[in-house]
C-alpha cells in the first residue's frame, strides 16, 4: 500500500505530521496526530517522509532524502578517498602521484 493510501486511510495530514519515536531492525516507530504509536517498516517510512507526512528524527519540517545503507557507504567511501588525496598533497605529493598512491594499478607488470 502507498503512503499516501495508508494516510487517508489513518487520517494522517501533512500539516501534522508523524513524528519519529525510535527504530528498530527493520521497522520505525512513529507518533501520530491523536499521540497513538504507529510501527511501520523503514521503507514506508521513507514513503511517509517524501510524500510530507513524516519528519525525520530531531527535525521539525525539514523534509529532504534520507540515503539508503548503499547511499551512505558510497558516501563514506568517496569522503575517504578526498581526505586521504589532500593528506598526500599536503605532504608535498603532486596530484598525480597523490593519485598514483591511492589508485594503485590494478595489473601491475612483473
């Protein structure tokens, strides 16, 4: 069922919106309106927050994408490698050997 269905159907409105409680595994506990409790999984949880009906945790309104895991260690990943080519330039490495040092080649010659 979409968020939105599952919202006309509770009566959720976006004015006021599903607070977020705690998570757990695979499921998110939520806040409505009326102060009932309301478990949904994390996916729809992701619904209720794009489609406006939901707020991420600690925030008021502010309703902006929330990565998936895939998202957030390509993310990390990327984060990584930046830092560790501005910690080899500046140890006096030059672009190109800062990326020689991080890229090693993947068939090197015997």
């Amino acid at each position: 069922m979409s968020a939105a269905k599952l919202a006309a159907l509770h009566g959720w409105r976006r004015d006021a919106s599903l607070t977020f409680v705690v998570r757990a595994g695979k499921s998110v506990t939520l806040r409505d309106q009326a102060g009932k409790l309301v478990e949904v999984d994390f996916q729809l949880y992701r619904d209720l927050i794009a489609e406006g009906f939901a707020t991420k945790p600690d925030s008021s309104n502010v309703i902006d994408f929330i990565p998936d895991e895939y998202g957030r260690r390509k993310q990390e990943m990327k984060l990584a490698a930046i830092r560790r080519d501005a910690e080899l330039r500046a140890n006096g490495n030059s672009a190109a050997r800062a990326f020689e040092m991080t890229c090693p080649p993947r068939n090197p010659s015997p």
